[in-house]
C-alpha cells in the first residue's frame, strides 16, 4: 500500500498540474503557425475530457465554454491560462491571483529547453 506521502490527493494534483500549464503557456510561440494554433486549442480540449479529477474536469470544462482558449499568440496564452486559474480560484473561495505578474511567476522553464532534441522528432507530428 502506498505511504500517506504517495497518496495523490486534488490538492496536489492540482497544483503540479498548475505549474505545467502555466509552464505550457509561458512556453507558447510568440507568432504560432496556424498547426500549432490548432494542437494547442485541441490539447486545452483534450486535457479537459482527461484531467484525472472528475469534478475539476468538468468545472473546467464549463469555465473553457465561457472563456475560450486564446492561442493567437502574443503573450496571449499566459494571459487566459491565468483567467482560467482565477475562475477556478472563484470556484473555490481562494484569492485571485494579479495577472499583470503572471511573467514573473511562470517563466520559461529554462533547463527545460535543454532537452529540446526530443522534443524535435515530435514538432514534425
Ligand atoms: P494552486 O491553485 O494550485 O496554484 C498554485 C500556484 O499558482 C499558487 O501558489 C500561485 O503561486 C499560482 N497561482 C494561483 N492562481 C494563479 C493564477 N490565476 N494564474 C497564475 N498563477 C496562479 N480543486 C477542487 O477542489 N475543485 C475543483 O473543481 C478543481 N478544479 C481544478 C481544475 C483544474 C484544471 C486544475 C488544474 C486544478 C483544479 N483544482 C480543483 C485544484 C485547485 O485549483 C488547486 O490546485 C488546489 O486546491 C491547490 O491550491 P493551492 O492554493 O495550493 O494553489
């Protein structure tokens, strides 16, 4: 059985979830290609379907309905992954978060580019 400390409860689901799609729109193109557009708002779908907590999983897609994905480009991304953190935040009674610094609190992952042969044989999916 596993120990109190492996078990995965909302909380921490929730929050290494956080930080990939905050890590994800941060990591988003600038100027992304119409394909790139597509696999993003088609992923955001996805992921909503699949998110491992069904509750969470279908607040969110609710939220999703009320406020589409951004994938435009532009700084765009970052902007409404944190709108839609902060509608979850609404959701349950926690304090919304300032977007003007969402920069600041999710950059790049900088080590992760490191890795950026693997990613290569995937970019051509
Ligand atoms: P989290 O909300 O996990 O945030 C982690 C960190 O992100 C914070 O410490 C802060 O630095 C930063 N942050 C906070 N708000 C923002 C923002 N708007 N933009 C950018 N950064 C921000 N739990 C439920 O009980 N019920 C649900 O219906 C539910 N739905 C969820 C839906 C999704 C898609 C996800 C990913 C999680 C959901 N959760 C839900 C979990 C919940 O959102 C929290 O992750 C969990 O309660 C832990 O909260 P936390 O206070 O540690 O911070």
């Amino acid at each position: 059985l596993p120990t109190h400390e492996e078990v995965v409860d909302t909380e921490t689901l929730g929050r290494a979830t956080w930080t990939f799609l905050h890590t994800l729109a941060a990591s988003y193109p600038a100027a992304p290609s119409a394909a790139e557009a597509a696999r993003m708002a088609r992923f955001l779908r996805d992921f909503a379907a699949l998110y491992p907590c069904a509750p969470c999983a279908s607040s969110f897609r609710r939220i999703l309905d009320r406020l589409p994905p951004d994938v435009r480009g532009g700084g765009a991304l970052p902007a409404w992954m944190c709108a839609a953190h902060n509608a979850v935040n609404a959701e349950l009674h926690k304090p919304l978060f300032d977007c003007a610094t969402v920069g600041r609190r999710w950059g790049v992952c900088e080590a992760c580019t490191a890795s950026a042969p693997a990613l290569a044989q995937f970019q051509s999916m």
